[in-house]
C-alpha cells in the first residue's frame, strides 16, 4: 500500500526536479550573518537540505499546513526552545490576546490608526506604504497559492562576544542594524529588530523569502517560499559547556521590552496585510527534525510578547477614538 508520504511525493515530482535545477544554477536565501555588509549572498550553494520527516509539528504538504487548527498549530510551533536546540513540549494553551485572534480575521485594528502609528515610532516608510498591499504568496508568489500563514521569529544568534557587555542592550556595535544591508538584495529576513527596537526594513511582506532550512528542503521545490513570513531579533551569544565552537549561551532575558513591542508592531502590520492573524512560529521548531538545525530564539518570553500586543492594540484603540473617522474596511 502507497504511504501519504509517497503520493504526495510522486504527486511532486516535478516540483523535486525544479527544485533540484535551481540549487544547481543559483544560491540559496540563507546566508550567515558575517557575511552582512559588503554583500550578502553565499560564495557557494549551501548544503542540500533532504527531509527526514515533516517536522515535530507535522507538516502536510498537499494542504501546505502544519497538523491541526490555527491555535494547534501555534501552540506546537511555539514551544519552548533549549539549548542545543532541543524542544519542549507543545503548550497547553496561548495567552489569551493570541488565542482570541490567530487563524481568524475578527478583531484587526484600523488601517489608518496603524499607519499613524508606524508615522508616529518611526519605522521605515515601506512599513506603512505597504499596508495596502498583500502578504506573500506560497509557491514563490504564486497568486492561486495560499498567502502567507507564518509568523516565523529568529534570533541572530550574534554576534559571538567573550562575554556580554553591561550595556548589551545600547551597545551600538552589537545594534548596529547596518550590517543587516546586503548590496546585492539578498538580505537575511523581511526585518530585524535590535535591542534599543530599531528596525531594519529587509523585504516587504509581500515578497516570498525563504529563511529556515525547512522552507528550501529538495522536496518542496519552492512551494513554501511565501508561506512563512521571517522576522530576526538581535540577541549575541557567547561560547556555553561544551565543545570549543558552540554559540550555546544567550543573554537572559533573552530579549528587550522595545524588541518584544516591535515584533508585535510588525506582526500586527503583517497580519492586517493578511487579512488574518497570523500564526507564530520559532525557527528552532520548523527546523526541529533537520540535522543541524536552529537553537533560536532563545529565551523568549510568550507573555512578554502578549503583553506587548495587548499594549499595541490598546494604542491603536486609543488612536480610533480620538480620530474623527476610523478605516471601516477591513474585510
């Protein structure tokens, strides 16, 4: 008897073939950090990533989906994250602001109220242009395909200190979004936040981008570049127990409360420009089954980034209230 995992593989074939002439004739998305700066994509093809099974949360490739509802979903895909990249269980519940909206479309703020707010902090004007557009489409763009569904958060994992500075967090090296600009346009996620909460605009929302080992396994060709939406935190690391090279060790709290309030900002714009509350994801957990997969983020706080929404949404609340004339559409 024919497995799932074998029809939905002979269903692709020609997806693994595509896949297979675009690793051979150009580069992969990914790209380490160190190379920031001058230009940013590899000198060679990064290693070819061959899937082993569909992940600790059970992808589905023919529904393009993780295994379960939106909020069973989220729960596996932000579970806790150890070092060395091993996970904890999936959560028995969300925080109650991410359990009320993701997977759904009720409850999304003002277009108008939210751009004023992105005038008003300060982001990169393409936060707010943008608003009127869509997020990405699955297979690399395709506009039949699903838009994107995947919030998916990353720590730098960088840079490597002897030890982390008292002032980690206004250090202008270790901030320095800078180094996140690629010359040639191949920069490491959509944005990265540094940890006074300054952002670096990467990609719009609405161009697919793959930045998990998962996303450009052979077997899905690029029928997940513009499912997963990519957002970098920067956190440095230091050397942890263990070997001489590890990057183990993470500051602790791993992350700062300007951060945890731009990830919110940002996940808000990209979910209005979904029509639907996206559904959050840790790279470590997408990555979970591969061999030399991801260990971030590390030492996230969940409630942290809660209460961050929370404080988001009441700002945007706050905004409507006192304009003479909200954005009603928002269907």
């Amino acid at each position: 008897m024919i497995s799932a995992y074998e029809s939905i593989k002979a269903a692709w074939a020609l997806r693994w073939l595509a896949g297979l002439m675009l690793a051979m004739q150009s580069t992969a998305v990914l790209t380490p950090i160190d190379t920031f700066a001058a230009g940013c994509q590899p000198r060679r093809p990064l290693p070819t990533v061959v899937l082993q099974t569909m992940g600790p949360c059970n992808f589905d490739a023919a529904a393009l989906s993780f295994a379960g509802n939106s909020l069973q979903q989220a729960a596996c895909l932000v579970r806790p994250v150890y070092r060395w990249a091993h996970l904890g269980p999936p959560l028995d519940n969300l925080p109650k602001v991410l359990a009320e909206r993701v997977g759904r479309s009720e409850l999304m703020p003002d277009r108008a109220a939210l751009a004023a707010l992105i005038d008003e902090i300060g982001l990169a004007p393409q936060f707010a242009d943008g608003l009127t557009g869509q997020v990405s489409h699955a297979h690399d763009g395709d506009p039949l395909s699903p838009r994107a569904r995947y919030f998916v958060i990353h720590d730098t994992s960088g840079p490597k200190l002897g030890s982390f500075p008292p002032n980690l967090d206004e250090n202008a090296k270790i901030n320095n979004l800078a180094r996140f600009h690629c010359s040639d346009s191949f920069e490491l996620a959509h944005a990265v936040i540094n940890r006074k909460g300054g952002v670096f605009f990467g990609h719009d929302f609405g161009v697919p981008w793959r930045s998990t080992k998962f996303e450009r396994a052979l077997f899905f060709g690029n029928a997940l570049k513009g499912l997963f939406l990519h957002v970098e935190m920067i956190q440095p690391r230091r050397r942890g127990p263990g070997h001489r090279a590890n990057d183990i060790a993470a500051p602790d709290p791993g992350f700062t409360s300007a951060q945890y309030g731009r990830l919110a900002l940002l996940y808000t714009i990209a979910s209005v420009r979904a029509r639907e509350w996206l559904i959050p994801a840790f790279h470590a957990v997408i990555d979970g089954d591969l061999r030399g997969g991801h260990d971030d983020p590390q030492n996230f706080e969940l409630s942290a980034f809660a209460q961050a929404l929370e404080s988001i949404l009441d700002r945007l609340a706050v905004q409507v209230e006192q304009s003479p004339a909200g954005d009603e559409d928002q269907n």
